[in-house]
C-alpha cells in the first residue's frame, strides 16, 4: 500500500525527528559499547598476560625453593614450622618436606641442642628484625648433632604485628670440625711450641751450667795439678825434718861435750860463740826447727785436702766420708778462724760410726764445700748485721756451723749415711727457700754469689747418689742442710 502525504498522521514530522534523535543516540550508544568492549578485551588479555608472568614467576621461585642447596623456612612465633623446602629437610635428616613438618612441631624443644638458642634467635629478631650467621648445634631427625648458620628475619604486617619468621639454614657442620681441629691443631703447634721454648731454656740453662761446670773442672784441674806439683816438695820437707832435727840435736850435744872439756877456749871461737849467742841459739834452733815442721805438716794437710777434693778423674769408691769433711773444712779454715776483732766461726763436729760409703767423693766434698761456704756466708752475713745492731741478745750468740752425722736404715733396712749441716745464721724466708736449687737463684751479690752451689749440689746428691737433700730453715733462727746417701749404691 502507498501511502499518500495526505494520509500521515499529523505528528508524523515530529515522529521523525524523534526517530532520528533515538537512532543517533543508538549509534553513539553502540560506538560506546564497543569501545567499553575492545577495553574490557584488551583489560582481560592484560590481565591474562599478567597471570601468566606471575605463574612463570611462581614456578621460578618455588623451583628455586624446591632445589636450593640452603634450607628455607617460614616459622611462627609459637615455635612450630609454617613451611620449609626439601633442602631443610635434608638438613635435618627427614625424608621430605612433609615429613619435617608434621614431626617437628616444638623447634625450642626438638630442635636446639641447647634449648636457650631459640629465646635468643627471637630476642635478637625482636631487636634487630633480623639475624645473620647465627650459628647453634641442632639435632637431627636420627638424634645426630649438627652445626648450622640461620640467616633470618620477621615478617610483620602493615600494622608491624609479627606474622612468621623467614630464613636460610646452611649446615656448617664440616666447616666447624675444621675449625676445631684447626683450633686443636693449633693449640698443638702452640703447646709443642712452648714445650720447644721450654726445652731451649732448659738447654740454654744447661749450657750455662755446663760452661760453668767446665770452669769448675779446669780449676780443679788446675788445683789437682798444683797440689801434685807442691806434693813431691812437700813430702821431701816432711821426711826429712825427722833427720834434721836429729843430726841437730847431736851437733847440740857434741857443742855441749866441747863446751865440758874444753871449758877456755880459743880468743877466735869465744868471739863467735858470743857474736852468734851460741846459748840463745841452742835453745831456739830446735823450737825454729819444730815450727818450720808444724808449716810443712800444715802444707801437706791442705795440698792433701786439696788433692782429695779437687781431683780431676771422680770414681765411685767407698770412702771415708768424715775425711772428706775434714779435708773440705780444712781448706776452708782461712774463712773460719778468728781475725783481729772478729772471733771467727765455732764448728761443732758430731761425727757418727759411719762405715765407708760408695759414692763419687769429689763430687760429694763439692757438695759438703757448697754447703758450709753457704752457712760462713749466711753467719759472715750475721756479723755484719750485728755490727749495725745494738740487740745485746744478738751479740750473745756465738756464730756456729753443727756437722753431725749418723747411719739410718730406711724402710727396706737398707742403710743410709745422714749428713747435718746446721748454722745459726740468717735463715731464709719462705720464699727463698722455696727458690734455693732453682739455677742461678742467689740472693748475694753478683761478685759473692752464682746461684748454681745448691743447684750443683741438688744434681750430685739426688740424681748421682740417689740420695736426697733437705733444707729446714728459720728465718732470724738459722737454716739446716740434711743430706742422705745410700750407703751402698746398686752398681
Ligand atoms: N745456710 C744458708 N743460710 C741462708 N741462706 C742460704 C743458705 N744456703 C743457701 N742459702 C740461700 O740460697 C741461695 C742459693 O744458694 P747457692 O745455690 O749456693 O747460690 P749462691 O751461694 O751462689 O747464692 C743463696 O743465695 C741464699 O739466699
Ligand atoms: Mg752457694
């Protein structure tokens, strides 16, 4: 059907228009959606795009979770694991992640050796958020203990309340055995370097004594020497002193039967008896020759002691050993008898039956020397004290050296010979005494004293005789020097 002008509605113009309008609008509308449309797309395929960077990203970092060689974990504040990788689990000898988790529940408890460990992995999270090398022994699944190094920090949330610890286990359980043994190696090297620095004093000690031994024994020698060379001379003197005091006494008696017979004689012989004092004479010569007899004796006596003592080549024998003290107290008696003022040193001799002993005799008379040089030292020492003293007690004691000796049988009834060297000098405080066969320990000047008398003196009775020497001393009172031998030494 056509329709004709006439037939339109009226409003028809304006139907029109307000189709037009609608039919913009639609358009406009359309256009719209399909933009609102192509960004939804494109706001989707983003967000595709995304989820596939994150899931590639989730992959990355579990399999780094999955295969690290350090072990991971995640724990909650109450001490129980939120999450932890193979690695860990391998650490602490469980067969799986799984595993660990559902069996260690109470890390304080089940996992530190010392159960402070974990209160302190907290404190110093608490303080410092994190922690580094933090290093405990843990055990593991089967018991076994290890070393481990944590590497952690806290988790909080925006609010700073403490979610989960984080962090990385390394086990540095080999790494602590090489340091231990490392530590002991050294204190090893360190010990065998004292003992070496030990051994090296000692040796320089020793070198020291043996210098001074071989001073020692090249004056000996000397002396020995010396002594054998006067002996000869001496010994001629002496025996021929008997003869000459003889023929003397019969020249005496054939003057005298001249003088009976031939009461006048000549002028010439009258003159020389009286310019000799013939009678002077005849009384005085035999006095003269006796004195000069006392000397030789005398020189006999001390080049003898001084043979007996200082004799180069020291054999056991067995010996007299009170001939040995006389002897060494003979040589000594220039330091023990009276000079001028001074009254000199009393020694008291108690000797005991002592049968002869086996033993090295020079070295035991440098023993008995060593000893009774250090008592006229310490009693030298109370003179000169006294001479600054106005004590009248002091003054009343007369400056003594006591040798006394005995036999003693032990406890095996074995014999022993005692030797007591007691003075009333000085005496020795503790401290000394403690010190006195220390080498080289002296309390006397550097031109008096060596230190080595009693160190010397230690050696030869102990270890060379077997023997033991004592010191008993009171300070202000006087000191006592015992020494005890074998009086048979097992060859
Ligand atoms: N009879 C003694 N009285 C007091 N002190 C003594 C006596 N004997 C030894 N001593 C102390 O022991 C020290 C060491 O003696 P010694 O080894 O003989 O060395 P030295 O006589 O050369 O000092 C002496 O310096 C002295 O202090
Ligand atoms: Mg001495």
């Amino acid at each position: 059907m056509i329709l004709s002008r006439d037939s339109l509605p009226a409003n028809f113009p304006v139907w029109v228009e307000c189709y037009k309008t609608i039919y913009k609008n639609l358009i406009k509308r359309t256009r719209q959606l399909q933009a609102a449309n192509e960004k939804l797309v494109n706001e989707v395929a983003e967000r595709q795009r995304i989820e596939a960077v994150l899931q590639q990203a989730e992959m990355k970092y579990r399999r780094i979770f999955e295969n690290a060689v350090e072990g991971i974990f995640q724990t909650t504040p109450d001490g129980r694991y939120q999450a932890c990788n193979p690695a860990l689990a391998r650490i602490y000898g469980y067969e799986s992640a799984a595993q660990l988790l559902e069996n260690l529940t109470n890390i304080e408890q089940q996992l530190y050796v010392d159960e402070n460990r974990r209160r302190e992995f907290i404190e110093q999270l608490r303080i410092c958020d994190s922690v580094s090398g933090f290093e405990s022994q843990v055990y593991r699944q089967d018991g076994s203990i290890i070393w481990i190094s944590e590497n952690a920090r806290a988790v909080r949330d925006r609010n700073g309340k403490l979610l989960y610890y984080e962090g990385f286990v390394t086990d540095i359980t080999q790494e602590k055995r090489a340091e231990e043994s490392l530590q002991q190696s050294e204190a090893k090297s360190k010990a065998q370097g004292q003992e070496l620095e030990g051994a090296l004093i000692q040796l320089q000690e020793i070198q020291k004594q043996l210098l001074e031994k071989e001073h020692l024994s090249t004056l000996g020698q000397l002396l020995a020497g010396v002594a054998h060379e006067i002996n000869n001379p001496v010994n001629f003197l002496c025996n021929n002193f008997p003869h000459a005091q003889q023929y003397t006494e019969e020249m005496i008696k054939l003057l005298r039967l001249y003088a009976k017979y031939y009461p006048e004689p000549a002028p010439e012989i009258q003159q020389q008896a009286e310019a000799i004092e013939l009678d002077f004479l005849i009384k005085d010569f035999p006095k003269t020759l006796f004195s000069m007899q006392m000397g030789a004796n005398r020189i006999y006596q001390i080049v003898h002691s001084l043979k007996s003592v200082s004799a180069g080549t020291d054999e056991q024998q067995s010996v007299d050993i009170h001939a040995g003290i006389d002897s060494t107290l003979l040589i000594l008696h220039y330091r023990l008898k009276a000079k001028g003022d001074d009254g000199g040193i009393s020694v008291f001799k108690d000797y005991g039956k002592l049968p002869p002993v086996t033993c090295y005799p020079c070295a035991l008379n440098q023993v008995f020397m060593n000893l009774l040089c250090n008592a006229i030292d310490a009693l030298e020492e109370l003179k000169a004290q006294r001479l600054n003293s106005k004590d009248s007690d002091q003054h009343s004691i007369t400056p003594s050296i006591w040798i006394r000796t005995e036999v003693k049988n032990d406890d095996n009834s074995h014999p022993w010979a005692v030797i007591r060297i007691t003075d009333n000098g000085l005496g020795m405080k503790d401290d000394v005494r403690q010190r006195v066969y220390e080498p080289f320990f002296t309390t006397k000047p550097s031109d008096k004293g060596t230190g080595l008398g009693l160190s010397i003196s230690y050696k030869i009775v102990v270890e060379k005789h077997g023997g033991k020497l004592n010191c008993i001393s009171t300070p202000g009172q006087g000191t006592e020097f015992v020494v005890e031998v074998p009086i048979a030494i097992p060859i």
